[in-house]
C-alpha cells in the first residue's frame, strides 16, 4: 500500500519543514463494521504554502490505514493553462482517494467544491464513499457531500423531461463547438436525485480524462443556494452545469497501459430508470457506439446577475479587447 505511506509522508513534511505550513488535527471515530474492515477514523486539516489541505484516514483493526481521501486545494498541472483569462485558470480542487492500495484522482477548477459526486468508480472506492461514518465526516469537516449510491436513488420522474435514466446527452446540454471542444465523445446524461442531473462525456483533445458535471435543472446562471451570481464565481454556469470535475485513470489502470477514457451506460433491466452513466479507462482509444458524438448548442459562456450571457469587451468602444475562456468549459 505504497499510495498510503506516500501520504504519510506528505503529512510529515508539512509539519517538520514547510514554514508557511500549519495543523489542525482531527478527532477520531469509530466507525460501524463494514466489508472494508475499517474500524476508525481520523481527520486533520493543515496548509502548505498558505493553501488548505484536508485529510481523512481510515484504519483498521490492527491501525494499519486502509483508506485515505485528501482534498488540496492551489495549482494544479492536470488544469490547461488558457490566456487571456482574468481568473486563474490552473488553480483548482484536487482530490486523492487511496483504497487498498489502489489511488485515484479527481481535478476541477472549482475551489469550492462541495459535491463529490464525480469521484465514484466502483468497487472499493464506493464502498468506502458510502460509509455513513464517512460521510457524515466529510459533510461536517470538509462541507463535501454526494448522492447516494445508484441504487439508492429515487426513480426518475415521469413528469419532467430531463429527468431521465442514462441517454445519450442532449445537443442544448452541452456547449456550441469551440477550438478547445469541437464536439464531445461518449456523452452520457443521467439524472442523479430529484433535483440534479449528470453528465459524463469525453474532450477528443483531452482524452487521458473523462469530464464529469453535476447540473440543476434550475441553477442556470445561480450558487449553491440558488442565489444569482456573476462570472466566474457561479458555482453553475449558464448552461446549468458546474464546473466538470476531472476524472483520471487511477494506478491499477495505468499500470495496465489503459488511459484512454471510456464512458458507457450500465443497464438495469429490471428497472429502466435506474440506468446510470459510468466511466473506466482503456489502453486503445475507443468510441462507444452506443453513445457516439454529441455537438452542443448551448452558446453562453459567461453569467451576469444570475443570467445566462456572453462575455463582452470592456475595453472603450469595444475595439481592441481579448475574450477570455469559459470557466466552466472541458
């Protein structure tokens, strides 16, 4: 468990040697027995470089450590670097999850992220992201949360159009082409709860991830709370999607040489309505016809008072003015 102590070591280097670095440490908490044989908790918060970092650890029996999900937020190589911007473009949320070993990554150019519904992928990392003990700690600690599991979810209402099982996403769903986007592969549309929705969709220039927003069929343009908003700050953009959260192969792919993204449609046949989007790595770049491309038609790119806009030259007379990228782009 290699990923584990890396961590380990992270930590002491916050403490010992940086010296703009400080710790808070958590209490610890039993948790109740579960498949992954994690027995306690433990989480502490600490700043390197004047930038947060929050850790969760969970052991076992023995205190061997099991499971670690750390958020850090500060620069981020895995962002593209876009100029002309007046936000930093590579600045951003990354999350580590490590579960027996295997670790997994997830980036997005959200600094207050509050959802981590783009970090599930399966397995283990499931499991543990749906300990009641673990989310409970990461609601109260970190104000991170997510919907329940798949097959918690509520079906989907009849009533609404976009509350949908698992689809092809629809062209208004997704932005109108651009240089960075010219259209998106695999892209999968579900709903998530009563209120939200999901894409999972692929960036043929940025295949090495795959793109995953959580929507609100009527945040367009709004905060969390649904209060309007401005610019870059909004945590959904003008086309109701927040920013994508970024997902990676993690090391049991890479170490199989799979790190093509690959976005597909689990199917319960029993009930229709829990089909879900799902993503995996695989080592050949393959499309999935049941999926194929999708060219948006959402043309915003910029919010003002809690409207859907186009950003504009402010420079006198609009005459010779940059503008700049879209922050909730992918």
């Amino acid at each position: 468990m290699t990923g584990l102590r890396r961590y380990g070591k992270v930590f002491g280097f916050c403490v010992v040697i940086a010296t703009s670095c400080s710790l808070d440490d958590g209490g610890t908490q039993s948790v109740a027995r579960n498949d992954l044989g994690i027995e306690t908790l433990k989480t502490s918060s600490f700043s390197i470089d004047n930038e947060p970092v929050f850790e969760l650890h969970a052991f076992d029996a023995a205190g061997t450590e099991v499971a670690l999900l750390r958020r850090r937020i500060g620069f981020s190589a895995d962002l593209t670097y876009m100029p002309n911007a007046s936000w930093d473009t590579q600045r951003g949320t990354t999350i580590t999850i490590v579960v027996q070993g295997v670790e997994s990554r997830l980036v997005t150019r959200e600094v207050a992220l509050e959802n981590l519904d783009g970090a599930r992928t399966g397995g283990a990392v499931d499991t543990f992201l749906d300990l009641p003990e673990v989310r409970a700690a990461l609601a109260r600690e970190a104000n991170l949360t997510f919907a329940a599991a798949p097959a918690d979810s509520q079906p989907a209402p009849t009533d609404v159009g976009y509350w949908i099982p698992a689809k092809t996403c629809g062209n208004i769903q997704m932005k109108t082409p651009t240089g960075d986007v010219p259209y998106t592969e695999d892209c999968c549309q579900h709903n998530l709860s009563a209120w939200g929705k999901m894409t999972y969709h692929i960036n043929p220039l940025l295949q090495d991830r795959v793109a995953i927003r959580t929507g609100h069929g009527a945040y367009a343009c709004k905060m969390n709370d649904g209060s309007n908003c401005t610019g870059e700050a909004c945590t959904y953009g003008p086309c109701g999607y927040a920013k994508p959260q970024f997902s990676f192969a993690n090391s049991y792919e890479l170490a199989a040489g799979k790190t093509y993204g690959y976005v597909y449609r689990i199917i319960n046949t029993a009930d229709p309505t829990q089909n879900r989007c799902s993503r995996t790595f695989t080592a050949a770049n393959t499309n999935n016809p049941d999926l194929g491309n999708t060219t948006g038609t959402c043309d915003y790119d910029w919010c003002v008072n809690g409207q859907p806009a186009h950003q504009t030259c402010n420079s006198p007379g609009g005459t010779s003015c940059f503008i700049g990228p879209d922050p909730w782009g992918y």
